[in-house]
C-alpha cells in the first residue's frame, strides 16, 4: 500500500456576491495558517491540501458545497461560513454526516452542535460588554439596524434583554434586505427617532451605503454615535475614513493590538497578500480555529474526525489577540472583549479591552434554553422556514 502524504481540507466561503468582499479575506488567512503548518511539516508528517469552494453569498450553494466538500472532495474538516445564515443552511449536512465545521464569524449564539467548532465571539463576549460601556459613556436610548437575517434579529433580542437590564430604552428598530443599497428610509427613521446611540449589524455591501447616508443626513458620531458588532478592519478598504471617523466597533480582535505575536501575524499576512492589507477579527479568527484544529490532529495521532472533535474541547493556542481555549463543554472559544473607535486616518484605537478572556455563554441566561430555542424556531417559521427574511421591514 502507498502511505498517503496529503491530508485535504475544505475552505467553504463566499468568493462572489454581496458578501464576497467581506468575506475572502478570511479564505487567505485561513490558507496563510495551511501554508505556515505546510512549512512545519504538515500534520501527522501529511501536507495539508485546501479545497476552496464559493458560497455564492447563497445559503442554499452552502449547503450543497459543504455536502459535495464531504462526499466527493473528500476533506476531513471544513473550514468556513460567515453569515448565521450559511451556518445554519451548512450543519444539518455536517450533523448528518458526523463530520466537522470550524466557524470562525461572532454570531448570535443560540445554537451548540457536536459537529461545529466556534472560535468567534458569542454576544457575551462581544455585544453585551460594549452594550455596558456604551450605555455608561455614550447614553442609553438605542435604536438597532441590521441587515435582515437571523444574526441580527437574533442579537437585536438579546441586546432588548440587556438593555432592560440596564433601565434604558429602545426607540427604533430597522432592517435591510441583504445586499440592498436603499437606505434612505432607514436614515430618516433614525433621525427621526432622535436615539443617543445606534447599534449596527448590517452585513456585507450595505454597510458603505448606510454610513454614506448617515453622513449626507448629518448624523455625527459627537450627537449620535453608532456602535457596530459588524465592521471589520479589512472592510475599511470601501469606507471612506471620514464616514466611519469617531464611531465605534466592538471585536475581540484589532490589527493594533500591540502583542509580539500579532506583529508577526500581521507582517506574515502582509508578506503575503500585500503591504496596504489589513487583518481583522473573522481573519485572526480563522486562522487559529486551523492552528487549534491542527493540535487537535496531532494529539489524537490519527484523521478520524469523531476523535478529532472531541480533541479539540480544551486545546488552546497563543493567538494574534492572546490566548484563545476552545470550552470542552460546548465548543466555543475564550476570547478576550475589546471596543475601537475609528480613527480618521483609516485606523481602529482600541479604548477599552476586558481583562482576561471572557467564558462562552452560548444562550443567555436573561431566558431558559427552552425560550430561546421557541423563539428562534418561530422566527425561521415566520421566515417561511429560512433564515433570512424574504421580505424586509421596519419595527
């Protein structure tokens, strides 16, 4: 028998469509962690082989590249997803085959699956400590914008919860069709509204055009600041600086943390795709999700995917950001909550950062697990059984 020398694995990400931009960053840092474990000797003495595939910014090509990734190409792991709703479409395919995605995007929570690895932030780890900090320096009369899927429908709830909590209120709500560029409504609701702060989830190309929008309606970050659980540094390449200048975005994850690590980072992603490019968040995220996986193989000493999984529950890697542990218990990751306001050079200041990683929660404890799940179940069967809504309003 000739001993196989290549292990493959499946990088499933959308290339092309409204979420392309976003969205093919996180492909190279993710091939930047194969080549670098590649110039290590592989794993198990075995050369990684990545098969990348385009998602189409589609959920349902997800599903069906994520099952052709298994059953015909082979791979042992998949790598991949951003949006809630490629995820969503891709783990009924990765549960019926017992197989593995390590999804690397914050997220809403609500969800725990076998079969997927989460090294993003969950809302406790990202939203509600930027939450507490806005309400304490900026005010607490919110208005929510996202884009119209479950991420931030889903988010927007668990925000509603914490800001009971903290006796604020909510004062608008809006939602954009994926990839849609007609702001102008939502604009006006908001100015309308008069909040202290706005809190953004919009996904993909309709983050240029709300900022844009903001400004030509006058909104400023020193009478209305917005805060977003969304925008990444890689995307300010289609920001203008000073449309973005002065407010806020809340990661785990920025280019400028000063750590001898993330300067090697940096340097080698920049070495490799070009001096004028920036990581961000879902890119480190990415790439120690493959680094984390690739100790995991190592531990077990063999490909089987079952072991694998199982390996993976309490490894934990010096990342960019500092150290990242996957929880054995529901297969999350520790991350470490920071907030950044944008600069006016194009830059992201980190002003605050939470003092050691924080624990995963994926369901809050603001409702029962049982609640949580009815009210997720409802809104998909709203949706018709889909994750995004195929139709847009305003609430």
């Amino acid at each position: 028998l000739v001993r196989r020398t290549v292990l493959r694995v499946g990088i499933l990400h959308s290339l092309s469509g409204t979420m392309g931009h976003s969205e093919t960053p996180v492909v190279e840092g993710t091939l930047l962690a194969v080549e670098e474990i590649n110039q290590r000797g592989g794993v198990l003495g075995r050369r990684l082989k990545a098969v990348v595939v385009d998602g189409l910014s589609d959920w349902p090509t997800h599903a069906r590249q994520a099952e052709r990734l298994i059953t015909r190409e082979r791979v042992h792991t998949i790598f991949g997803c951003w949006t809630s709703a490629s995820r969503k479409a891709v783990r009924p395919v990765v549960e019926e085959h017992d197989h593995l995605l390590v999804y690397p995007m914050q997220y809403e929570g609500l969800e725990q699956s076998p079969n997927i690895v989460y090294t993003g932030a969950l809302p406790n780890q990202q939203v509600i400590p930027a939450m507490r900090w806005a309400s304490e320096h900026l005010g607490r009369r919110f208005f929510l914008v996202g884009s119209d899927f479950v991420w931030p429908h889903a988010t927007a709830a668990i925000i509603k919860d914490e800001v009971t909590a903290l006796g604020g209120e909510i004062v608008g709500e809006a939602y954009l069709p994926l990839g849609s560029g007609e702001v102008a409504d939502l604009v006006q609701a908001l100015v309308r509204a008069q909040p202290e702060v706005l809190l953004e989830m919009i996904a993909g190309d309709s983050k240029v055009q709300f900022y844009r929008a903001l400004r030509r309606a006058g909104v400023r970050p020193d009478r209305m600041p917005t805060v977003s659980f969304g925008t990444v540094e890689h995307e300010l390449r289609s920001l203008v600086a000073h449309d973005v200048a002065g407010d806020y975005t809340a990661w785990n994850y920025f280019q400028n943390i000063d750590r001898p690590e993330n300067h090697e980072f940096v340097r080698r992603f920049q070495e490799r795709y070009g001096l004028h490019r920036m990581t961000s968040d879902p890119v480190a995220a990415a790439y120690a999700g493959v680094n984390l996986w690739a100790q995991a193989v190592q531990t077990v000493g063999s490909e089987d995917v079952g072991a694998i999984r199982l390996a993976l529950g309490g490894q934990s890697f010096e990342a960019p950001e500092g150290l990242v542990r996957i929880d054995p218990h529901n297969q999350h990751a520790w991350r470490t909550a920071r907030l950044g306001r944008f600069s006016t050079d194009g830059r992201i200041e980190i002003i605050w950062t939470s003092q050691e990683p924080i624990a995963p929660v994926p369901y809050p404890p603001s409702r029962s697990r049982a609640a949580w799940d009815a009210w997720l179940q409802g809104l998909s069967q709203e949706w018709g059984g889909q994750w995004v809504n195929p139709g847009s309003r305003e609430r």
